[in-house]
C-alpha cells in the first residue's frame, strides 16, 4: 500500500474531530482573538490543515506549506479548531524525512511564522509577546525531534549496511577458506601421482595404479566442488529441491572425522607415508568440530605433499568427552632429496591462516610450528560441541 493512503486516515480523523461541534473553538488559540463560529471558509481552511498530512511522508515540503498556510487561516479568522493539531504532525514528519533544503524550508517558516506573529499582534488584545516566543520555540522543537529522528534513521541504516557488508566479507573468506581446502589438497595429491606416473614407463600395472589415483582423486575433487557449489546455489546442477538434495547427500556434503580414513588413503596413494591412529570414540554430536578437524588433517597432509613428499608422517586424532584434539606431524626431509620444484606452488601460509581462524571461533587451540630435526607439526584442539 503506498505511503499516502496510509497516512490519509490520520488527516481525516483530525479533521472529522474538528468539524463536530463539541470540538469548535477548543483548538490553539495564537494571539487572543475572539473564537468566530464555523463559515465555508472555516471548512476549507480545516481540510487545508488536515487533508495534506496524507502527503506527510511522501513530500514533507509540501504538506508543511499546506498545513502551515490553512493554520494560518485559522488563526487568522479566530476559529481556533481542533486541527491545528495538524501542524505538530507536520512539523515532527518535515524536520524526520526531508531530504533536500532543509535550511532554507527551516527560514522560509521561521519568516511565515514572524509575518503570522505579527499580523496576530495586530489584530489582537494585547496578548503578550511572549506567547509568540513560547509558540515559536515549541515549533523548533518539534521541527529538532523531527531531525532527531531522522538521524537516528540514518544511523540504524547505516549499521545494518556495515552489517550486511560484514556478513558478506565473512562469506566470501568462508568461500575462500572452503575453496582452498577443496582444490589445494586434491590438485596436489594429483600433481603428484602424475608426476610420480612419468617414472612408471616400465611397470605397466603401476603406472595403471598410479593413473587410476590421479582419476579417482580428480572425481574426489569434482564432487567436492558441486557439494561447494550446492551451498552457494541450492538448485545447482540438481532437478529437485535443495531440500531434497540436501536429505539425499546428508553427510557427504560435511566430510566427517570417520571420512579421514579416506583422506589418509589417498595421501598414501600420492606417495606420501602415512601413519593414522585414532583414539577414542566420536561424539554423536560434535557441532563444526569434526569438519575443523577434517579440515586441518587435509591441509596439513597437503602441506607434508608439497613441501615434504616421501618423509614419513603422522596422523593422530584423539577423541576426549569435550574435545577432538588433532596432531600432524612430518619428519625432516630424507637425506639426499630436495624440494620438488613442480610439486605444486607455495601456499603462503593462506590455509594454515584461515584454519587457525576456524579453530579460534570454535575457541579451540591451534599451532604449526617447524621441528628440530626439519619437520613440521601442527596441532589443534577443538571443543566437541562447538557450533559454527
């Protein structure tokens, strides 16, 4: 509905008040003038304060010149109505939504007002000039509290715009983050299975094995990236509801603690030596902590393939009743092997960043530190029933 018929029963029940006759001559009464009973220009000046308020909002200049020019009417020829209650509402809605030329409407007012005042003083008995003062600092007050509020307004939309754009950078780090875990680990694993590939000339049913990683891997990597994607667009590739999809796919969309047997295996498979031990027995309900886990396990194995491809490494998961503590730890690098130059490029330090970032929202602890002997360890631990 538009603003205007919304604020048109206020005009009209202001004015309906001020047309019964218990309600004549018990308005404001500006400048002593003897109340004049009710003539056809009484009823015109009336719907000249009241009907305009119907515009209160939608142009505020306007109703105010309106609502202003029949109060002056009114006071003029002495009816002193109801409705001049009008010029309040007028004033309270002009000083809260216009927009433009507020400071030259304020003096344009404030001029009519002085004419008014004057004309008033005039033509009445002697009122006292100081009930022209009263009157004029009610209407700036008015006009002040109309401002007020509009500031307020302003401030209110302003917070929930810095809100929004918040709510929209946390998202697209989250993206990010998820994007990062998903094609790092997965490219890596199958840069390396395909380098490793080239030196299987010889032995064709290892080079079949080795082959046969690298597809597995990339169908792991495809469908990794639609579950992403179905989070962005719920219909994305689908024929059905999100909802639907959703209760279809269930647990494969938030890879589990229970999936890093999985992880493990194809990190094996990479050429990577990898010891796994899980302790403990899982929660059925860990909130985020189980993805948080799953998470760093990936990236760290991911880091051991890139920076340190053949040297043994550790898995180790422990499951406490409040906690899912996770340890990853790579040995130095074997004696007599160098950095593969085309293993995959340097992360910068991106996924060890976001994973920290993760484990401090769940209030968990985390750390990636370099050992003595050349190795590398991260460790995390991550309240069970954290909710992200």
């Amino acid at each position: 509905m538009d603003v205007t018929v919304r604020d048109l029963p206020l005009g009209l029940l202001i004015l309906t008040l001020a047309l019964l006759p218990s309600f004549q001559s018990h308005g404001t009464r500006l400048g002593g003038l003897t109340p004049r009973p009710y003539d056809a220009l009484a009823v015109a000046a009336l719907a000249l304060e009241c009907l305009p308020l119907a515009l209160r909002r939608s142009r505020p200049a306007l109703c105010l010149a309106l609502v202003s020019l029949g109060f002056a009417t009114d006071q003029l020829r002495a009816y002193h109505s109801v409705a001049g209650t009008a010029l309040p509402i007028a004033l309270l809605s002009a000083g809260a939504h216009l927009e433009r030329h507020r400071r030259p409407t304020a003096a344009v007012l404030s001029a009519a007002y002085l004419a008014l005042a004057v004309a008033l003083y005039r033509l009445g008995t002697g009122e006292p000039a100081g009930e022209f003062v009263t009157f004029y600092l009610a209407v700036v007050l008015l006009w002040g509290a109309g401002a007020w509020l509009r500031g307020t307004r302003a401030a209110e939309a302003e917070q929930r715009r810095r809100v929004a754009e918040d709510t929209r950078t946390a998202e697209r780090a989250r993206i990010a983050r998820e994007l990062h875990d998903v094609v790092t680990h997965h490219v890596t694993a199958m840069v390396v299975q395909a380098e490793a590939a080239r030196y299987l000339t010889a032995a064709p049913d290892r080079l079949d094995e080795s082959l046969t990683a690298v597809t597995d891997t990339g169908r792991r990597a495809i469908t990794d990236l639609r579950h992403l994607l179905d989070l962005l667009n719920p219909d994305h590739g689908t024929g059905t509801s999100s909802m639907t999809v959703r209760h279809e796919e269930g647990e494969a969309r938030t890879p589990a603690v229970g999936g890093l047997l999985t992880l493990v295996e194809q990190t094996r498979r990479a050429g990577q030596p990898v010891e796994f031990t899980e302790n403990g027995t899982p929660a059925e309900s860990t909130g985020s902590a189980d993805l948080v886990a799953y998470r760093v396990v990936q990236e760290a194995l991911t880091n051991a393939l890139k920076y340190a491809h053949g040297s043994p490494t550790s898995v180790q998961v422990s499951h406490g009743a409040r906690d899912i503590t996770v340890e990853v730890s790579t040995d130095g690098r074997p004696p007599g092997t160098a950095p593969r130059a085309s293993a995959s490029p340097g992360g910068g330090g991106r996924g060890l960043a976001g994973l920290r970032e993760r484990v401090d929202v769940l209030g968990g602890d985390f750390s990636a530190d370099r050992r003595t002997d050349g190795g590398f360890v991260v460790r995390a631990r991550i309240p069970a029933s954290s909710t992200s």
